[in-house]
C-alpha cells in the first residue's frame, strides 16, 4: 500500500461506522503509517521455495519432511525479526504473539500453513502465513498498535487433514495420532520431529472464546474470481461434507441368454441414479455440488449382468440442512428407480464434515477494506476445506481469497500474481484492524 492511499484509508475508516465501532483515540496517526511492502511479501514467498521447491515452480514441502523444518524455521526467523515473541505449541503449531494496548482481551488470530500436498504449488498456504508476517512488520513499522493482542499461527499438516488446527479445538481421535504420513513419519512422530510434545496435547487446548476472532487469508484453488475478473473474494463459508455407500442391488444372470425384458440390471439403474443425482444437484436452486467418484461393479465379467453396484455418493453444501435437501431429493429418485427397474437401493453414510459459516461482521469487514482499496469483491463458499474451518468452532471466522490462474491448485501450475497477492494481504490487514474495534 501507497502512502496516498493509506491517507485515504485512514480518513475513511471512521466514516460511516455506527457509534460504538468508531476508531479509538489512540489509533490513526496516518502521518506514522506505512502500507504493506508487496516487493518484500512476494520475494519472501519466493525464497521459501528454498525449502522442497521443484524445477518446475512447484513446492514439494509435506508435514514433517525435512523440508517443512526447515521452512518453519526460517519462518520462525521472519516472525521473530518482525517482534513477536513466538513458540511452539504441544500440538506443534507454530505461534507468534503482538502484544495489544489492552492485554485482558483475546487475542485476534490470523494465520494459514506452509505444508504442502506432495509435488504441489508454490502460493496454497504460504500467502497466508507470509501475508500475516507482513501486516505485523507494517503495524511495527507504522509504529500502530491494536487493543487486542495478535496471534499469527502456522498451522502444522493442513494438507494431512487439518491436523494442527483440529488438535487445538479437540477434534482429532487418539488413534489418528499412529497414522502414517507422506512424510513417512507418523503424526506423533512428526509432531515430535516439530518441537511438539504428543504427551501433553491437551494444554494446546483452545477453548471456545479463546480467541477474539480468527481470519485467513488463501488462494481461490478454482476460477470463479478469474473468470469476473475481480481480485477479492469473501468467503461465506466452508462447506460442509457428506458421503454415503449407495449400493444397488439387481439381479446376476446370463448375459447371453436373459431376454431384455426380464433383466434387473444393477448397472443400468445405477446409471439412472447417477444421472438423477447430477441432474438434481444441477437444477436445484443454491450452490450444491453432488459426485459420484467411485464404483464397484459385481460380478464384473464381460459376460454377465451386474448384480450388483457400489458407488459413493458425495454431497457438498455451505449448510447442513442443504445437504439433506439434495439427499432427500436423491432419495426420491433412488425409489423411482427401483419402481421402475426391480432393483433395491441402499444408501448407508460414512463421513460427515461440518460446513462453517463465515461471520457476517467479518465478511463486511473485508468488503469495507476491499472498497477502502477501490478493490471489487464477490462472495463465494469455499467448496475446499481450510484450518479456519477448525477456528470457526471456536470463534467467529472469516476467510478471504485472492485469484488462482487458471483455477489451478495442488499442482506445480499454481499461481496468483504478485499484486493480486499484496492486495489480498491489504484487505486483510484492513479487516484485521476493522475486527480489532468490532470484537
Ligand atoms: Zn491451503
């Protein structure tokens, strides 16, 4: 950010604010400020490709690698050099702390990780943990201060299943804890391996209100804010999940000798589920997403009719109670097909992800410091899951995204231009000093 354009930032921070929300008497001294260093932010998140970045601009950096150490430790250095006072949780999150003018509030959190998928991009994560790196060297820099104090987290093995953040809400099984990774370590192990301590998981323990408010900061990983052409994205949620075992039942026969009229095809009507089930979530009004991904054929012979078939039925919405709808839709279907073709349908769930809905106050917040910053904005659900959905148990989250090209993630193509970048972190900082004054 400009010096001109933190002028204007700052002057218009206090307008339009209903009594109550107006800056506090201490804050605003536009003549100290200095805006967020983009050059800076964007060098930084090339450098860390020092750690398992690949020829081809890619990162491959999974939890507990040798890899993943070393960027947390030079990571460690930059949080350090920026004046939090940093440790290691039990649960081996990374955290730094700015001291707030009112210490008896809870901090404001901010954070994302630095793990990657193997063989991944350069951008998933570390714009998040860099970005907040840069708002504390901007706030020191400017000589600013917020009432609450700020917790920047970097969060152990997101791309593992969440890890570091499930662990601080209580929501990883002790036995998940033995489960290999892809670093080849297991989890306890790889928490040790990160200055953790496996023993003593409780006392990293986040209890709801802990934290003031969380938010986040994240590349898209699809292409709706590419295709508008707008730079900032408010999240309005991340979705929730649900699956189920659809298993159909026909009848196994003779392919060669069972006239067409007297077969119960387990195939045929599988096909007709899985046709209704895109169809449905198709025309149904929302943002719904339904997959079929997987499916067993039995006996599995070129020369006998399926009896029958196994697929797995995925549904995705930013509400629960979305998802039920779509699957009672589904349901309906499912017995039209067994009137019409003599085969028995069942559907048994087997995994359910609680969807987590953004705070409006947060999401006004990153609209109000993306207009600040003459930015356009859309709102979109998250359909990719993110350590804010863990923060959301315990505090109101908010989560912004800025563009991928080509809405391409998880893979060396990777991308997000380096303005687009620094903007995301501007309207970040920008919302992180609107929720200092909301919470
Ligand atoms: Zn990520």
């Amino acid at each position: 950010m400009n010096r001109r354009r933190f002028l204007t930032h700052s002057a218009a921070l206090g307008a339009g604010l209903p009594l109550g929300l107006q800056p506090s008497p201490f804050s605003w001294r536009p003549t100290h400020r200095q805006g967020v260093d983009g050059g800076r932010l964007n060098a930084e998140i090339q450098e860390l490709r020092r750690f398992g970045g690949t020829p081809d601009g890619g990162t491959h950096r999974v939890a507990y690698s040798d890899a993943d150490l070393g960027a947390r430790e030079w990571v460690l250095a930059r949080m350090r050099e920026a004046g939090l006072r940093t440790w290691i949780d039990p649960a081996g999150n990374l955290v730094g702390e700015l001291p707030g003018t009112e210490p008896s509030l809870p901090p404001l959190g901010v954070g994302s990780h630095i793990d990657t998928v193997p063989f991944g991009g350069s951008y998933d994560g570390t714009i998040g943990v860099l970005g907040a790196v840069e708002i504390v060297r901007s706030l020191q820099s400017a000589g600013e201060r917020l009432q609450h104090p700020l917790h920047v987290y970097v969060f152990q093995n997101e791309e593992g299943g969440k890890t570091g953040s499930r662990l601080l809400i209580g929501a990883v099984e002790p036995g998940e804890l033995g489960v290999q990774t892809a670093s080849g370590y297991t989890i306890q192990e790889g928490i040790r391996r990160l200055g953790g301590n496996p023993d003593d998981l409780q006392a990293s323990r986040l209890e709801p209100g802990a934290l003031a408010a969380f938010v986040e900061l994240h590349i898209e990983q699809g292409a709706t804010l590419e295709r508008a052409g707008i730079p900032i994205g408010v999240v309005e949620g991340i979705v929730g999940i649900r699956r189920w075992f659809v298993t159909v039942t026909g009848e196994k026969n003779h392919a060669g000798t069972t006239p067409m009229a007297l077969r119960k095809d387990a195939l045929v009507a599988a096909s007709h589920l899985v046709t209704a089930i895109h169809g449905t979530a198709l025309e149904m009004e929302g943002r719904q997403v339904a997959t079929v991904g997987r499916m067993e054929v039995e006996p599995g012979a070129p020369n006998v009719i399926p009896g029958s078939v196994r697929f797995t039925l995925e549904i995705r919405d930013l509400s629960m109670a979305g998802i039920q709808r779509v699957f009672d839709a589904v349901r309906e279907e499912a017995m039209a097909v067994e009137a019409e073709t003599g085969v028995q349908v069942e559907m048994e769930p087997f995994y359910t992800s609680e969807a987590a809905p953004s705070d409006e106050r947060l999401r006004r917040a990153f609209e109000a410091a993306a207009e600040q910053g003459g930015r356009g904005h859309l709102r979109l659900p998250s359909g990719a899951g993110h350590d804010a959905q863990s923060m959301a148990r315990i505090c109101p989250m908010g989560m912004v995204f800025v563009p991928s090209r080509g809405g391409i993630s998880h893979a060396p193509e990777e991308f997000t231009p380096p303005d687009q970048i620094t903007a995301g972190v501007e309207v970040l900082m920008g919302a992180l000093i609107r929720a200092d004054r909301i919470f």
